[in-house]
C-alpha cells in the first residue's frame, strides 16, 4: 500500500512539474496577431485575377464556338444520313452509320482534351498568382506585426483593422497586373 502512495505521489509531482513548465513557456509566448483576406475577392478584383478571367472567357467561347460548329456539322451528317437510309443497302448504311459514331466519339474525346488542357493553363496561371502573392503576404505580416494570415471564409468574427485584402489587392496590382494563360495545344 505504501509503495503504491508513493507512486501516486510521484506521479502527481510529475504532472504539477510538467503542467508548471509548459504554463511558464506559454506566458513568454506573445499573443497572436491575425490579418484576414477575401481570396475570393483578390481572385476577383486584383488585375491579373481580372485579366486571367478575360483570358479564360475569351478562350472559353472560342472554344464554344468551334464545338458548336462540329455539332451542328455532325447533327447535318446524321440527318443526311437518316434522309439516305431508305434507299441504301443496310450494310452500307451500318458502314457509315459507324463512320459517323466514331467522328462524333473523336469530337468527344477532343472536347474533353481541350478541358483537360484549359484546366492546366488556369492552374499554371494559379500558380504564378500564388508565387507573386506569397512575398506580399510576408511584406503585410511584418508591416501589421501579425503572426498569421487567414482566409476570411475561415472567421466568424474578427475586430475591425484585420482585414488587408485591399492592401494586398493594391501591392499585387502593381507587382503582376497582367498573367498569360497559355493554352498548349
């Protein structure tokens, strides 16, 4: 019974020491500054998120443009095709029933590879956003003593003063006002 007291008694000594040290290292520890931005809106408003959507959008409808013409080419195709299926052979008509499935299944897989390719131009033009944004983020930390940067989506609530999503929307305008979206083709 005794050896067990003095078990219990040791370990309490080692919880008080170690509940003390770790209380003695956050009271040196200083208090947290946080600065919030909108990285919604910075995508949005700052002029390289701007000109990437300009970009996008112009690439976008081209893009829209030309499967519209291929579609409304093979739906021509197909009527055509229905209009002559009286009077051909069924082979020949099977023949180039097939013939036009796989036109319309090459036009499908060129769609999605121009998708897959307009995705990775946005992620490449992301990134270089991101790499003209991280030296600003440090700039605002020193200059507002903050500790951390947050995305406001994040907070519920914060005290009025924090948010710098205009200063950074200001330094990045003047750091990287343009972005090439390059599609590679």
């Amino acid at each position: 019974m005794e050896r067990k007291m003095k078990k219990i008694i040791a370990l309490m000594a080692m919880v008080m020491a170690v509940t003390t040290l770790y209380s003695a290292e956050a009271q040196a520890l200083p208090s947290a500054v946080i600065a919030t931005i909108d990285t919604q809106k910075i995508r949005r408003d700052s002029a390289a998120g701007k000109d990437i959507t300009r970009q996008l959008d112009a690439i976008r409808q081209e893009f829209q443009a030309q499967v519209t013409k291929k579609e409304e080419s093979l739906r021509q195709e197909e009527q055509d095709l229905q209009t002559k299926r009286p009077v051909m052979e069924p082979n020949a008509f099977k023949a180039q029933e097939q013939a036009w499935r796989q036109k319309v299944m090459a036009v499908q897989r060129e769609i999605q590879e121009k998708n897959s390719r307009l995705e990775v131009a946005l992620r490449k033009a992301s990134a270089e956003l991101q790499r003209a944004l991280k030296p600003i983020y440090q700039k605002i930390l020193a200059k507002h003593k903050a500790t951390l940067i947050m995305d406001k989506s994040l907070v519920i609530e914060q005290a009025p003063g924090l948010d710098v999503t205009t200063e950074v929307i200001e330094q990045l305008d003047q750091v990287l006002p343009t972005v090439k979206v390059e599609v590679i083709e």
